[in-house]
C-alpha cells in the first residue's frame, strides 16, 4: 500500500484573547463538553496557554481529543496542538490517530503510528487495537502483519480486545485462515473475540464454518449477543438450516428480544431464504416500525422465491411508508421486474435511481442492464453498461447472454473481443453465453472453435452446461445425428437438459428417429415431465403419425402428469395481466376475445393461414382453427393493441417456447398494426417488426 505524507500542515496556534471570567481548576468538563464551536475552544486554548495549565499533559490531551474528535473540520487545529506538545506519549497519539480515522484520513493515521515508533513513544492496547483498525479499513495488510510482530514484542499477544482488532484485519483482508489461527491461540476467548470470528466468515462467506463455530461456541458455555446470532442467522439462511434458524427464533422469543429490529428483520431474511416466505411475513407484519432494511429482506425474500408480483406489491406499500429505498431494496425489485418483464415499473424504478442519484455500483448497474436485456431492450443494456464507472466479468456475462437472446449474436461475439482486449478473464459463464450467441445466430463453425479454445487458451474446462450448448448449436442447424454421436462422446453422463436440447431440435426438423432415442433417455433420467410427452406427441403429429402421437399423450395421463398450460403476462399501466390459453378468467375476457377475433380477420386478409397442427391435441377438427387463435401470447397481444396506444411497442412474457402458428402469426400482425412487438419465450427474444423476426425464423 501506497501512503502519501501527512497532508495537514503542522500550523501556528492562533487563539482568540477573549477574557474567561471564572476558569475552573480542572477543565475537563469545560473543554469535552462545554466547547461547540472552534472558535469556544480556541477561547479556552488562549487562557490554558496564558495560565501554563496547558503544559499539563492531561489537559493538553484534553484539548487536542476536542479538537481532533468532537469538533468537526478541526484537524489542522489539532495537529497544531499535538505538535506544541513538547514530549507527546502513547494517549496523545491515540486521540490523534482516532481523530484521522473517524474523520476519514486512515492513511494519516498510518503515517503517525509509524512517527511514533520512530520517536520511540511505546504503544498501548488502546494504540494497536486503533490502528489495527485503520489497517482493516484500508486492507493494508503488510502494515497489519508488522504491526502484529510489534503486539507479540511488546506482550500484548494474549490481550482479547486487541486480538479481536487482529482477527477482524486478517479476516478482511482475505487471510480467514490466518485470522482463525490467531483465534485458536487466544488463551482466553471473550464475546469479542468470537464476534470478530463470525465477522471473518460472515464476510468470506464461509457460512458452514459460521454454524459450526456457534456450535463450539454453545459447547465452550460462551454467552452470545445480537451481533453473533445476527451473523448465524444470516448463515442459516444461505445453508438452509431451517432447524438452528428456528431454534434461534425460539431463544429470542424466550429471552423477550421480539422488539429487536435487527434480530428479527435477520429471522425475515433467513426464513425467505429457507423457502418459507410466508413464515418469513408474518413476522414482517408484526414489526410496527420497519426500516428500510426490513422492507428490503422481504422483498428479496419475495423476488429470490420467484413471487415477483408480491414483491412489486410490497414495493408499492414500502413507497408509501416515506421509507427511501437502498441499493439492496433497487436490487431485489428490478430482478422481480426483469423476471416478470414488467418493463414500465422497471424503467421507473431507474429513473427512481437517477433522481435520487444512487451511486451506479457495479452490482445495481448489472442488474439494471439484466432488467434491460430481459425485457428486450437491449440497447439500453447496452447504454448502461458504457455508463457504468466499473464493471466486473458479471457485467460482461450478462451483456453477452443478452445479446446472444435477443437475437444480436455476433455482435455478443464482438463485446467478447472487446471483453478479452481489455484484459479481463471469461469465466465459465462467459463461455455459456459466447455458445448461446452461436446457436442463436447459427454459427456452427464458430461455435466448434469456441469450445475447443476455451480450454486450451483460457484454461476452462468445459462443464456438462457447455456440452449442452453444443448440442442446441449441432442440433439447431439440423445436424441432428453430430449432435447425437456429440451426446454419446460426452466425458460425464449427459443429464436430462442435454438430451431434452437434442429432443427439441428433433421437432424442429421432424426427425422421429433421434427424437425417440433422446425421449428414451429422458424417461429414464426425468420421468415425471409432461412436457418431454407434449413435444414427442409432437414430432409423431408434425408428420402425420397421429396414433403414435395419442399413445404419447395417454402414456403423459396414465402417469398422473398434466401438460404445463401456456402462460403469457403483458405489463399494461404498471399492472401486471396474466393469459392461460383458452382462458375466460381475465374481467375484460369478452372484449379481448372480441380483439382477437378482429385481429385474426386482418392478418388472415393479409395472408397469414392457421397451422392447426400446433392446436389443442383434443380439439375437435372444427375447433381446431379457434383453438389455435386462443394461444395464451395472442390473447396477451389483443389485449395490448386495446389498451395501448397505436405504434407503442407491445413486450409479451410466456412461459413456454414460442409455437410455430403464434410466430408467424405474431409476424404478420406487427406488420398489419405497425407494431413492435417483443415476446420473450423460454429460450429466446423474439423482436417482431413489420413482418419479420430477429431470430430469421432460427429458434
């Protein structure tokens, strides 16, 4: 670590004269807690000066902790009054070292601890426990290990408070392992010193050294504080202990601590991490004043479970509480946002962020460019990665994934160039999206380079997720039997995702032969998915072989399985509205079938013909035509041509692949009612515009 000399000036003391008419004996109480002002002590000052009582080391410390401490923007003033000290001894540097570091110069600090040791002043613990401090702020660790050589010489190795002060530096600068030595060979341990242990895991994330520390404190008879089950609360939670969770719950309320904010806004938090929101919100409902970190545990609570709208729900209640938003509440409701593609609420929540003018972490700006990039709007993805000061290998990751899914691949292979140019390492996730961009955008031979390279010139070695990706880019270009022989090659078992990749593409392309082979994996590996059933039964009826394709659907029903129902969710005046296909449940329903009829007239004038063989498997061969002109996407687009004004573009989430009936038809309708319409699928982006589609008909 770099530090620069002492910036402040050791100035001349000028004091004001102003006459003081009853001066007491001791000044203690005069200069500590009478002096408000700079101007009040230097009054003070001038008379200690006139009557020699400053030469009394004590009193001179008390006004140099006034000036150093207590009064604001007082640091020269009292680096003048530490410099008129003739022999300043170990409490003078400690005022004037807490003084640099509370008011924010941590590298003063260092530099004054180092003057005193070169004047010989010997440290105290109070001298090294404050330092040390300065050193874990700054993650100055060399200082931090000379500094500890110095504990062990001048005796104070056994000393808890100062040893706690050790932990917490080794701890912070990354060396866990180091700082639990220093525990281990503490003879006696306080609360402290377990506190400052905790601290250490909590902030390298080692929450099963966290649970397994509280236990041997329960079994060392140590008592605890808010700040340890705070810490093993917090552990439980990303481990799932519901159990030791509960058992904390329990102990709080024995011991009567229900009105501790910070106790049971952790309990929040850990029981929405332990997939017990419901729990975890009736607690939150029972706390009468929540800060902003409670409302921010449960709305993470709610966005983490995948209940996005009861998360917006909460947001709405939080803003008319008065209570401002962090940076962890922005968070939370823009993943909800992005995976509910609420895109009105998300761009309001950013221009929130804006006025209040947040600072653009690298964590708020990357999940403000995922909200973008999953509601299709990748351009302003894109401009707030340029506006982010500092980006990290996430950052980059989600630009690429982004572009790859929104139909932009070789330009995600673009920012992978620029990504390498700049020196940061992909990481294994990089490489997931770098495959993604070739297989949306159809480069077979880019891919195959992509997934040699990445181990031999990145040294990533690729994971069963990167095989699956070669699989969609082989199989999607219809190299269904590469793919096959690919799958067979593999060097670990292929899972049900890889074979179920290769089981999609063969109903793209119609191939019975390789679709059959993959089904008979997946029943082995994943029986219990009615959608591998749904998309057999498909390949059989996209070439005609209807009683093959009913045995795979009796075959779904005899195992008690039901076929997942198309959801679409359309955003409309920051109103989240939900289609099922075929579907009466929506209060507008006869107005939106009405819609969808008068939108199915104009498309089919204009060209469009109903593919019937993506209808309801049961319908009948009259309502075939009705059943398909129900899909749950166009009854989400008829509703937002009514209620959108002519040219607003129109963002359609579905839980399902997009079929192939509501793409084309999605197609003729953009150009039709000149509209932009945005559909997000399970796989992909879909921007349609004026008859055409990003993905050139390649999904």
């Amino acid at each position: 670590m770099a530090i620069s000399l002492l910036s402040f000036p050791a100035k001349t003391l000028t004091t004001t004269t102003t006459p003081i008419s009853e001066f007491p004996n001791n000044p203690k109480t005069l200069i500590l807690e009478q002096c408000k002002t700079l101007n009040h002590l230097k009054q003070v000052h001038a008379h200690l000066i006139k009557s020699s009582l400053v030469l009394n080391p004590k009193i001179a410390e008390n006004v140099l902790e006034s000036s150093a401490i207590l009064l604001p923007g007082s640091m020269d003033y009292a680096l003048a009054v530490f410099r008129a000290i003739e022999e300043p001894q170990a409490a003078a540097y400690n005022i004037l070292i807490r003084g640099f570091t509370l008011k924010q110069y941590p590298e003063e600090a260092v530099l004054l601890f180092k003057e005193m040791r070169e004047n010989d002043v010997e440290p105290d613990k109070f001298t090294f426990a404050c330092i040390l401090k300065v050193c874990s702020r700054i993650c100055a660790l060399k200082e931090g290990e000379q500094i500890h050589a110095q504990i062990v010489k001048f005796g104070y190795g056994s000393h808890g408070f100062v040893q706690s002060t050790l932990i917490h530096l080794y701890a912070k600068c990354g060396k866990v392992d180091v700082a639990r030595r220093v525990f281990d060979e503490l003879p006696e341990r306080g609360i402290i010193s377990w506190n400052a242990m905790f601290s250490g895991y909590l902030k390298s994330s080692h929450w099963e050294e966290i649970v397994i520390l509280f236990q041997e404190m329960l079994e060392s008879k140590v008592g605890f504080d808010e700040v340890t089950l705070t810490t093993v609360l917090t552990a439980c939670g990303r481990l799932g202990k519901l159990d030791l969770g509960e058992w904390i719950h329990e102990y709080i309320e024995a011991k009567g601590l229900k009105d501790n904010l910070k106790l049971i806004t952790s309990l929040i938090d850990m029981y929405a991490k332990c997939e017990k929101v419901d729990t975890a919100r009736k607690l939150f409902d029972k706390v009468p004043r929540r800060d902003v970190v409670a409302w921010s545990a449960m709305i993470s609570g709610y966005s983490q479970s995948d209940r996005c709208r009861e998360a917006l729900n909460l947001f709405h209640k939080m803003q008319m509480t008065k209570v401002d938003p962090n940076e962890v509440t922005m968070v939370s409701v823009l993943s909800s946002c992005a995976d509910l593609g609420a895109f009105e609420t998300g761009t309001w929540v950013h221009s929130f962020i804006k006025r209040k003018r947040m600072k653009l972490t690298v964590t708020l700006g990357t999940t403000i460019m995922d909200f973008y990039a999953k509601c299709g709007s990748i351009e302003n993805s894109l401009e707030v990665f340029e506006e982010m000061p500092s980006k990290n290998v996430l950052s980059w990751n989600v630009l690429i994934q982004g572009l790859a899914s929104n139909g932009q691949g070789r330009k995600a292979l673009e920012y992978f160039s620029l990504m390498r140019e700049k020196g940061i390492k992909p990481s294994d996730v990089t490489f997931i999206g770098v495959l993604s961009a070739c297989s949306h955008a159809g480069l077979v031979d880019e891919g195959r380079d992509f997934f040699v390279r990445m181990s031999i010139d990145y040294g990533t070695e690729p994971r069963i997720e990167h095989y699956g990706c070669m699989v969609d880019i082989l199989a999607r270009a219809g190299l269904i039997e590469e793919a096959y022989q690919f799958i067979k090659s593999m060097p670990m078992e292929p899972n049900a995702v890889v074979w179920r990749t290769l089981l999609a593409s063969c109903k793209v392309h119609k191939n019975i032969k390789f679709g059959e082979k993959s089904f008979n994996h997946i029943v082995k590996l994943d029986p219990k998915n009615s959608g591998d059933y749904v998309l057999m039964s498909n390949i059989y009826s996209s070439v005609g072989k209807w009683e093959d394709a009913l045995r795979a659907r009796c075959q779904m029903k005899l195992q008690g399985m039901k076929k997942t129902p198309g959801c679409s969710l359309i955003e409309i005046d920051g109103a989240i509205h939900e289609f099922f296909a075929e579907d009466n449940a929506h209060p507008r329903s006869s107005e939106i079938y009405d819609a969808v009829e008068n939108m199915m007239k104009r498309i089919k004038s204009s060209g469009y013909v109903p593919n019937t063989a993506e209808a309801r498997f049961d319908a009948e061969e009259d309502d075939k035509e009705a059943s398909v002109s129900h899909h749950s996407e166009k009854l989400a687009i008829a509703f937002g041509l009514i209620r959108t004004s002519p040219g607003t573009t129109i963002r359609i989430s579905k839980n399902l692949r997009m079929c192939t009936d509501c793409h084309n038809a999605t197609k003729m309708i953009s150009k039709v009612f000149h509209r932009e319409i945005i559909v997000r699928d399970r796989n992909r982006f879909h921007h349609f515009k004026e008859g055409s589609c990003s993905c050139n008909d390649y999904w």
